[in-house]
C-alpha cells in the first residue's frame, strides 16, 4: 500500500522557488509595504510554485500568526433547535451563517448548559474565549454575563437592544417606537379611539420599547390606550378584557399571541378585523390563515450585522449599538372602527 504524501509545507515552496521560507510568507499574505522589497519576478516564480504544485497554506499556522482563531462564538440563552422555537431564531441564524461565511470565519454554537437552572455563559467550565468573539443571542439576557464580558474585555455583540450593564453593550436591535408609533396612528386614522397593548411590556427591552412607543403615540394624538398583560391568561379571557374596556383595535406584542388571540375570536363568532382589529407588532412566520397587519422583525438582517459588527469590533474596538428599522406590513387585519 502507498504510503499517504506528505503535506506540502512553505519549506517545500520555498527551496522550489529559491527564496527564503519568508519571503513565500509575504507572498502569500499578499505584502505589498513599503519595506517589503520583493521584486515583481520573484513574487510571480512563488506564485507560480503555489500554483503548480497546489500548495495550500496550513490554517493552523496561519491563525497563530494573526493571534485569531477565525471562528466567531453564537451563544444563545434558549434552545435555538426544537420546532417551538425554529420560527423564531431560524432568521437570526441564518443571517449570522451568512455574514460568517462571506467573512471567512467559521461558527461555534456555545450552549452553556448545565443540569439545572437556566443557561449562562460564565460556568465552571467556560470555554467562550475558544472563540475570537461571540453574538448573543436571547429574549433576555443575564446582566451578570454582559457586565463580565465587558470587565473582561471579551469581544460580543447582542443581538436586541442592551441597557447598561455597568458600561454600554455594543447591540445591534431592531426599531420598535417609530414602527408602533405608525400602526397606531394608521389605526387612529381609521376612527379608532380605544387602543390596547397585549403583551408583558417589561421584561426584556424589546417589549418595553415596544410598550413605550405605544404609550407615546397614544398620548400624542389623545387616544385612550390602555396596557392589558397576558401573564396568567387565556385568549378567551384576553377577548374578555378587551370587550370589557370597549377596545376595537389591539396591538400584540408577541406573534404566538396575535394567533392566538385571533382564533379565540374565531371560535367566538367574531369577525377579524370588522369587530376587532389585530396589530402583530413582530408578524409571524406562520400566521393561521390571517394576513397580518403589523410590521416585520429584520431579524436575518439582524444577524447578519451582528457579524459585522463583531468583525469590526475585533480590528478596531468600540462599542458599536445601531437599530434597524422594522418592516411594515398593511395585511388585513386592520378595518375602519365600527361606529
């Protein structure tokens, strides 16, 4: 049996070409400085030595010298997998795949688990710095995590707005005031004068950012909006509170809830939106059967600036934190108000 060839080395390109292992280095690193003095002949002989003989640089070698690893770190706070949760992170991650690829880095899911408890980055076995630098994902993020992160000087962006964790956290989230800011006057517009938001509103900064600009734009164009939290209720007693409070147009915070929500009232008899009108604020993947009116989260776009942003943190530092607008959408869900 043959014996397996040896792998080609830059010795090996060097001694074909008759220079030095270092100057094959400079070549292939594409050196052009000032202080790099190689003539135009040599540079096109090592090339030509690469070319024929298919030499390809040692990745391990290569990331030594640039003190990189060339891998970027996702970390995500929930299951990212199961069905339960695929219509939700699915864009995330694609756009980090993407990103990641067109980069030249390569992915490594970080899951954190442990036996019990929720997941946290920092745990008896951490291995995050495995990684140049690490998006995070998660609804909610453990302010512990962010604050170490940053003492430690671990490269990271989040994927959602940050408050402070005892120093800004570089993020990059989408837009949620201005987008909720419009459907309710596009809803005030129609004749509606009783607006609720259904959803936790705190929590998380997504859902109080999206409770804030509904709050905003209620008091700005003098409409009744009222808050009505989902935490320990049904879709039937949700319908419930909104006839109670005579509401005709209802802004939904998390899209498992608009569907909900709009099946209870299907069942109930009434008519979407000719007696209620729904506004996803994040429209689902997979609406029911229902055209949402609502906007859309730029989640794939999200997860691919994260990336961005990431890589640029790692050449030059910062703390980068941008918002990406949300996507409206007119769908059908939204009527004139009765009456």
């Amino acid at each position: 049996m043959t014996a397996a060839r040896r792998r080609l080395t830059q010795q090996d390109v060097a001694r074909m070409a008759g220079v030095s292992q270092t100057t094959v280095s400079l070549v292939l690193n594409n050196r052009t400085d000032a202080d790099v003095r190689i003539s135009q002949e040599t540079r096109e002989r090592v090339l030509r030595v690469i070319r024929e003989t298919g030499y390809v640089a040692d990745p391990v070698a290569r990331r030594l010298a640039e003190r990189r690893n060339r891998i970027l770190g996702v970390f995500s706070y929930e299951v990212v997998f199961p069905t339960t949760s695929a219509d939700f992170y699915h864009p995330f991650l694609l756009g980090i795949e993407e990103c990641a690829q067109e980069v030249g880095c390569d992915l490594l899911l970080f899951t954190g688990a442990r036996a019990t408890g929720a997941r946290r980055i920092f745990n008896a076995e951490n291995r995050v710095r495995l990684a140049d630098g690490c998006v995070l994902l998660g609804r909610t993020v453990d302010r512990d995590d962010l604050a170490r992160l940053l003492s430690e000087g671990v490269a990271f962006v989040c994927i959602g707005r940050r408050d402070d964790a005892g120093a800004p956290v570089p993020y990059v989230g989408a837009d949620y005031p201005p987008a909720v800011r419009e459907l309710v006057e596009r809803a005030v517009g129609l004749g509606h004068r009783r607006l609720a938001y259904v959803g936790l509103g705190e929590g998380a900064e997504s859902r109080a950012d999206r409770l804030r600009g509904f709050r905003e734009a209620a008091a700005a164009l003098g409409v009744d909006g009222i808050h009505v939290p989902v935490a320990g209720r049904t879709p039937d007693d949700l319908l419930a509170g909104l006839a109670e409070a005579g509401t005709t147009a209802a802004f939904v915070e998390e899209s498992a809830d608009s569907v909900a929500i709009a099946h209870a009232a299907r069942e109930r008899g009434l008519v979407i939106p000719g007696d209620l009108s729904i506004l996803a604020l994040g429209i689902p993947a997979h609406p029911a059967h229902l055209d949402f009116t609502g906007f859309r989260i730029p989640r794939r776009e999200m997860g691919r600036r994260a990336v961005e942003l990431l890589t640029g943190v790692l050449e030059s530092g910062g703390t980068p934190q941008e918002l990406l607008p949300c996507e409206l959408v007119d769908g059908a869900t939204l009527a004139p108000a009765r009456g």
